[in-house]
C-alpha cells in the first residue's frame, strides 16, 4: 500500500514539471450503481478534484483525486473509495470532448482494500468555465467490481 501511495504521489506531482501551466477544477456526481453493487447500494455520489494541464489546443491531461460512496441498501453498510488517477481528455468539438481516468482507488471503509480505478466519460461543455459529464466508473476489487453510471458537474477555478 505505501508503494502505491508513493508511486501516486510522484505521477500527480511530478506532472507539475511536465508544463507550467493548468488550472484546478472541482465538482460533484451522482450515479445509479450497475452489475451485482446494484444489490447492496442503491445509489452513488462524489466529488472529484483535477488538475489538468493542456499538451496542445485538442488534448488535456493531469491528475485527479476524489472521494465516491455508494450508500448501502437492505442492511448493507455503505462503501467508500479515495480515487487517485492520471487524466485525459480529448476535445472532438468546441462542445464536447472524450476522457478517462485510471488509476487506483483506496479503500475508505472498513474492510475495503480498494483497487484499480477507472473512469471512461463524455464531457459537454455548459460554459468556459462549468461542465457536465457523463461517466461510467468502476473499482475492481477482490470478489467483484464497484461500478455506476453517472452524471456530474465540474467547475474549473
């Protein structure tokens, strides 16, 4: 666990050396849990941190950090996840772009190890500085996989 804490610390802070310029963005989302989490948690919701850096007027990438739970259902408790993720995005409009984040997820509930994240989405640009996505995201973890399909909205800062 330190190893993947420490690899995670370099990749998200040694992309500051990468270009000199970026900028923060933040937000929330709500989802429907999908497969066999579905039977324990009947929704999910997060926020999410990035830092994004542009490699040239099509293409974004950087580092993003967040917290996602899916509330726990029929007696279930609720499961959280510290996602930690290298990001990128790909504008195919002046509206609308492609993006994924993968990397590792923690565990933030009692015995939840967490595993490798991922976060396929379709970005549509609201304005210069909000978005909506839509996403599907999943933790895989022993025994199965957290995964939902949501909707957020990101504000850049």
């Amino acid at each position: 666990m330190k190893k993947v804490l420490l690899i995670a610390a370099f990749a998200i802070f040694g992309l500051g050396t990468v270009n000199a310029q970026g900028g923060f963005s933040g937000g929330v989302n709500l989802g429907i849990p999908v497969g066999d989490v579905s039977d324990f948690s009947s929704f999910s919701f997060g926020v999410d941190l990035n830092y994004m850096f542009n490699a040239d007027e099509d293409f974004t990438y950087g580092a993003a950090a967040g917290y996602q739970n899916y509330s726990g259902k029929d007696g279930f408790d609720s499961t959280g996840f510290i996602p930690l993720a290298v990001v990128g995005r790909y504008a195919v409009s002046d509206k609308f772009s492609l993006g994924a984040d993968v990397g590792y997820a923690l565990g933030a509930s009692t015995g939840n190890d967490g595993g490798f994240y991922y976060r396929p989405m379709v970005v549509y640009g609201l304005s210069d500085s909000m978005n909506l996505n839509a996403s599907y995201s999943g933790v895989s973890v022993t025994g199965g996989t957290y995964s939902n399909i949501g909707l957020g909205i990101m504000f850049d800062f």
